[in-house]
C-alpha cells in the first residue's frame, strides 16, 4: 500500500504565519510580565530563520539588561505565565 501526499503551499504558509503570530502574542506577554515585574522595558520580536519561526524577547534598556542580570526577570517572567524555564533536549 502507497500513500500520496501532496502539499498545498497556500496552506502551509498561512500555518507559518499562524505560528509567528502566536509566538508574537507569546513573546509580548513575556516582555509585558517582565517589564511589570521591574518596571524596565522589555520587548519582543519575531523573525524567520529558513523553515523556522524564532521569537526574541529581550531587555530593551540598559536598565532592563541590569534588572534581568541581577534578577532573571525574563525567566521568572515566562515561568510566571507557565511556560517553560528551560531549553527541551531532543
């Protein structure tokens, strides 16, 4: 028995963007917690590396950068909102 699978380009670009919107919307409530957390600016972007969708949320001040080395406040941050606070090993 064989199957034929046949991709439809349309369908999986519009799944990539659903995944970098989610990963946006993921990405600012980390940065939200983190700057109500400190008080500091905290932000959030989204690229593309190939096939893949990378979400980056980072200090956005020398201020932030202070509070999140002393504090691991963006750590903390994503905990907070259950995510999780390590890298998964595959």
């Amino acid at each position: 028995m064989s199957v034929k699978v046949e991709i439809n380009p349309q369908g999986v670009a519009e799944l990539f963007k659903s995944v970098q919107s989610f990963l946006q919307e993921a990405g600012e409530a980390v940065a939200a917690r983190a700057g109500s957390m400190s008080g500091e600016r905290y932000a959030a972007s989204v690229h593309n590396a190939g096939f893949t969708a990378i979400c980056n949320v980072y200090p956005d001040s020398e201020g932030a950068a202070r509070d999140n080395s002393r504090n691991n406040t963006l750590l903390k941050a994503a905990g907070d909102l259950g995510m999780p606070q390590t890298k998964p090993h595959l």
